[in-house]
C-alpha cells in the first residue's frame, strides 16, 4: 500500500526553482532517506509535505486523502504528519511529558500513551524534566516520542543527529530505527550524510539542486548510481577512462564486463568500487604508499604509463602484503559501471 505519493512537486522562492519536478511514491512502513548537499532543498520538500510550504504545482497524497493540488491545500494540522524540525523541536517552557502530550485528545488514554511513548524512545523517568536539563540526544529522543505520539500517518525526521557528537548518534540511530519499527511508521528522514542514509533507510532518494536524482534501494544506488555525480556522492569510487566495445569495457584494468550493453563504441568513464578490486600475481599496478591502521591497510597504486598514468586506492584487511615499488596484478570482481562520456564517439 502506497502511504504517501508525490507528483510533479515545484517550488521557488524569488523566482529560483528550489524543487523542480519532483516525483515519488512511498509504500507504507518504510523509512525513505533524501540524501543530498546543505541547500538542495531537502527541507523544503519536508516542509512542502508538512503543508508548512505552498508549492507551486504538482499534487501530494497521503494514504488515499489528496492534501495537496493545484486547488486545494489542506492545512498542516490536519494532514496526520509527525514532523521533527532540524532544531527547536521541543516547547521550552512545557516538561517532557507535556510534550510528549501536547498533540494528543485528552483523554483516559493519554497518560498511558506518554510513558508508552517515552519507553519506546528510552526516557523512561524523564518526565518532569525540563527540555534544557536534557542532552541533545535525549531531548531528540523525546521530540521523536511526541512526533510519533499521535500515531501519524507519516513521520518527517529533518537531520534529526546533525546537532550531536559522532559517538551519541550511532546509538541514537539504532535506537530510532528501532522505535520506527516496532510502531510500523512510514518516514521520511533528510540528511546529508550517507552512512546515516544508508544504515537507516529502506529506501535512498539522491537530491541535488532541487533535482530527485535517483530513488532505489540502498544496493541498487550503490552498485548502479545514475551519474557520475551520484556514484562520488555515496562512497569511494575508483574512476579510469575507458573505452565500451562488444558489450565490454576497456581500461587500464583490463577487459571488464558492465550492464550497460546500450553503450557501444564510444569513450566512457569506468567506476569500480574500492572493494570490487583485489591484489594478485601480475604487473598492471605499482605500488606507490602503503599505510598501516590496525585493522585496515592504504594501498595507493598508479596503473599505466606515463601519459595515461591513473592512481588508485583499496583498503585491505590488517597489514599490507605488498611495498612500495612493488609490481601487482589487480582483478575486478563483479560488473562495473560506465558512463559515456561526452562527444565520445
Ligand atoms: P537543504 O535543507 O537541502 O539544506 P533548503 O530546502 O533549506 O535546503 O533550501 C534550499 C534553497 O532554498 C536554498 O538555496 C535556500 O537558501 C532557499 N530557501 C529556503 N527557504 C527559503 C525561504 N523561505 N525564502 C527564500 N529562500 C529559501
Ligand atoms: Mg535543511
């Protein structure tokens, strides 16, 4: 079932397109992570959602209630959205159950789902507390708690770890993730970081420049990025020049098998993933640095003459089995990606 779908989404302030065009279904009980660069306009996608924003075309849905086209746009409080703002999510003067409450009927129910609610995030005990007596985690935590609280038919999580240390937030992830689970919610959590993207979401949605670039499984965006762009975006990506014949690509690395069979005779960029490359008998690489970190190793490499000279890093497991100077072989495993490049033929 399909808990929330976008059509066609623009928006610009002062004549400057902020989402252009923007496209999306989402099904029901999965965490979407837009994933892109400070001031692509990933807030103001959640804020269109919300209903904190007036696009200026295109149609929202939520469940089956269309909350948003070109002639209607239903205010933000009746939309069942759960939204936690990048900061400033919680009411100063009111204590953490309060709250937790604040959106909540009253009624004989509505203690009973507070410490529900608090136990569900871990703040359990908290309740009288003030938010500045709580950590920035804690007081994440408990924004979480009062977004969820309602029940809503969809969950708006902006950066929600951007304000806390490195250490804090991988707990905190867990944690969440944990909680968005067990209460089954649909969500839709912005960041610009990929490793929160990717440990946390079911779904990734690349943004750059109000642009949806991409929206696939975490895999799927990994192994087969869209653009050359998307590829350096979501992780280390070893980039040599190639050339596609006969449905292969070749490149200082050899013949090399890719998907791309469309893409025929012409110059392209080739992007292989640091650990599709493993080290063996043969002279295509020489080993330029290597550098020793415990539990991984640093082998810097160029591959190719001088003109056509390309450098390239992998990690490996423990300590290094090769040295500088060394001649090395280097296998691909698995396809690799190419992209033409332009006026390639
Ligand atoms: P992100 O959350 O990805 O960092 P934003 O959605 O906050 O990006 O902003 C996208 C662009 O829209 C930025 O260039 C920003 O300056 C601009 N912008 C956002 N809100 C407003 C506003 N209320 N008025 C004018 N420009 C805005
Ligand atoms: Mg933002």
């Amino acid at each position: 079932m399909t808990a929330l779908s976008i059509k066609n989404l623009s928006k610009s302030f002062d004549g400057v397109d902020v989402i252009k065009n923007v496209a999306f279904d989402l099904p029901k009980g999965k965490m979407l992570a837009i994933l892109g660069p400070s001031g692509c306009g990933k807030t103001t996608l959640l804020r269109s959602i919300a209903g904190f924003e007036i696009p200026h075309s295109g149609a929202i849905k939520i469940g089956d209630q269309e909350v948003f086209n070109e002639r209607r746009h239903l205010a933000a409080e009746k939309r069942r959205i759960g939204y936690v703002p990048q900061e400033g999510a919680l009411f100063p003067h009111l204590t953490v159950a309060q709250n937790v409450a604040f959106g909540l009927p009253r009624n004989s129910r509505r203690n009973e789902r507070v410490l529900e609610m608090l136990a569900l995030v871990g703040m359990q005990g908290f309740e009288k507390r003030m938010p500045h007596e709580l950590s920035g985690g804690q007081q994440q935590r408990v924004a979480l708690a009062r977004a969820l609280a309602p029940d809503p038919a969809l969950l708006l999580l902006d950066e929600p770890f951007s304000a806390l240390d490195t250490g804090l937030r991988a707990k905190l992830r867990e944690d969440i993730k944990y909680a968005l689970e067990k209460s089954n919610a649909t969500s839709i959590m912005v960041t610009h970081d990929q490793e929160e993207a990717f440990s946390m979401a079911d779904i990734i949605g690349v943004m750059r420049d109000g642009d949806l670039i991409q929206i696939a499984e975490p895999n799927d965006i990994y192994t087969n990025p869209k653009d050359l762009n998307v590829a350096t975006f979501v992780g280390d990506a070893i980039l040599v020049d190639g050339h596609a014949e006969n449905g292969y690509v070749d490149c200082p690395l050899g013949r090399l098998s890719h998907q791309q069979k469309s893409v025929e005779d012409a110059r392209v960029t080739v992007m292989i993933r640091p650990e599709q490359l493993t080290i063996e008998e043969g002279r295509t690489a020489t080993v330029l640095k290597t550098t020793y970190f415990g539990h991984d190793s640093l082998i810097d490499m160029t591959i190719g003459e001088q003109n056509d000279m390309c450098s390239v890093s992998i990690r490996v497991l423990g300590k290094p089995n090769v040295q500088k100077g060394d001649e090395v072989g280097l296998r691909v495993n698995g396809d690799v990606v190419i992209y033409e490049q332009q006026n390639s033929h």
